[in-house]
C-alpha cells in the first residue's frame, strides 16, 4: 500500500514514529550537501524531483522541504540530521556507484528569510546553494493563487499588492531581533518583495560566497531543461550520467494578469532587474 493512500493521521503518526528513530540515530545520518533555497514559484519542485533521479544524489528521507533554517531552527541540530538517509544507505550507494553520494533538500523560503543564509553559514559550511529565478510579475501572481489555494491569502490580488507593505512592514526586523518569531506575512504575503531577488542573492554571496552559489533562469529551464540540469550536475560535481524525466519541457505559460496590472508589476522590478543582470552575468529571460 502506497503511504500517501493512507488517512492523514495515520500518515502523519508513520512520519512522527519515523522522525524519533531519525533523531536517535542523527549522529549516524548524512549531512546536506547541496540545497535548493528558492526562489519560491520558481520551478524548485521540478528541479529537485530531477536531481533525486541521479543515482549519486539521495534526497531527504521525509519531506522535499524540512524548513530547518527558517521556521524550525529552533529543533536543533539532531532533528535536522533525522530528516537526511543514514550514512551507511550512503557508503551502499558509493560503493555502487564509485562516487561519494550526496544529499539535499528544498526550501523556498530559505531565500527570503533574513537569517537563513547566516544560519546556513554556520551549520553547513561547505553546503552548495542552488537558486532558480523566474520573471518576478509571473512569480508575484503565482505565489498569490498559491496561497490562496493553501487558505494563507483571502483578497483579491491588487488588493494583496496594495495590502504587501503594510503587512510586511517591521516584520523582518521582529525575525531578526526574535530568532523564535515566525512571521505569517513575511512567509505567505511577500508578492513583490520576494521577486526583488538581488538583496536576497547578495545575502547568501555574502555568507556562503559566490562560488558556492549557482543561479538557474526558471523559463530556460522550463524551455530547455537538459542544458540547465547538465550545469547544476556539474556544479554539484557529479557525472552528468543518464538523463533524467523532466516535470515540463515548455516554458510556462503567461498569468491571466490584466495588460494594465502586468505593466506596473513589470515596472516596479526594472531597476532590480536591470541590477540582477550585471551581478549575474546573465540578461534574465523575462528581460530578453
């Protein structure tokens, strides 16, 4: 029987049973050695389902996201290490293989919150970073049905944009000052500000360093995923290997945003842009 056909309280008392074994043997357990940090909406999910089809790379053993460095890193070390395979599932693999296997997981919100990359920093110093961006306007609409769709939004989108200041206002200070702090506005209504992407990438070079961090164009990937998949393995130093199934092999299609609406978006994240471009190298595709 497939666990996910089971009812969601059995489901969740299989996870619980799971996560207490995981923390008793923390110790024995694999360390991340990559991480998909976001950005949200962006194509993290396509992303990580191909990377966990190379044989060398083993995902997290409960959940794609374990939201360790942003809103549970008051858990500790040892209930970090209980989400990841046990190391000797690893020395199997590397034996199969010849190469030494790595593990990850992925968390949108890891770019966005003010104290992750820091918290990153610290507890996996070698950890290398993966980033996927799309065109912010795209982003901003997707990230509100999203929400919507989880019951963390209620008003209609222009009036969440009206709304986003004014609920994100201090919030990032409060986490900074209040590690225990999690703010609801600040992880679920962050329509523009999540798409200013520089401030957040700059954050992560800054703790991590810039060779550690590979930047991937969401709608290149999307459009032409292979070429785009090759340069993370590379980067993650893996044998390229066998080719995996890819989620989607078109670029995304455009939001139903009004001319007027997609115009002002488009607006509010020139300037930002145009910055993104020169740090990263890359004119982004929604700039093209």
């Amino acid at each position: 029987m497939n666990a996910k056909s089971l009812p969601p309280w059995l489901q969740n008392v299989g996870q619980d049973a799971v996560l207490r074994f995981g923390q008793v043997t923390a110790r024995a357990r694999m360390s991340p050695g990559f991480l998909i940090c976001g950005a949200q909406r962006c194509g993290t999910t396509s992303m990580y389902r191909a990377l966990s089809q190379h044989p060398a790379v083993l995902k997290a053993v409960l959940h794609k996201g374990v939201h360790y460095f942003d809103t549970g890193y008051l858990n500790g070390r040892g209930w970090y290490q209980a989400h990841f395979p046990l190391t000797m599932t690893a020395r199997r693999v590397s034996k199969k293989e010849g190469v030494e296997p790595l593990t990850f997981e992925s968390a949108p919100y890891y770019l966005f919150h003010p104290l992750a990359a820091s918290r990153i920093a610290t507890d996996l110093p070698d950890v290398k970073i993966i980033v996927l961006l799309r065109d912010p306007a795209e982003r901003a609409y997707s990230a509100y049905t999203h929400e919507m769709a989880r019951g963390f939004e209620t008003e209609s989108f222009e009036r969440a944009l009206e709304l986003e200041d004014a609920r994100l206002g201090g919030e990032e200070e409060k986490i900074i000052a209040d590690p225990a702090y999690n703010s609801h506005s600040h992880q679920h209504h962050g329509y523009v500000h999540r798409g200013r992407y520089l401030p957040q990438l700059q954050r992560l070079e800054k703790e991590v360093g810039r060779d550690r961090l590979h930047v991937v164009d969401c709608d290149d990937f999307f459009l032409d995923p292979e070429p785009a998949w090759r340069e993370v393995v590379e980067f993650l130093g893996l044998a390229v290997g066998k080719r995996p199934v890819f989620d989607q092999h078109n670029a995304r299609p455009r939001s139903p945003l009004a001319s007027e609406l997609r115009a002002w978006l488009r607006a509010q994240f020139a300037a930002d842009d145009e910055a993104l471009a020169d740090w990263w190298g890359h004119t982004p595709s929604w700039r093209r």
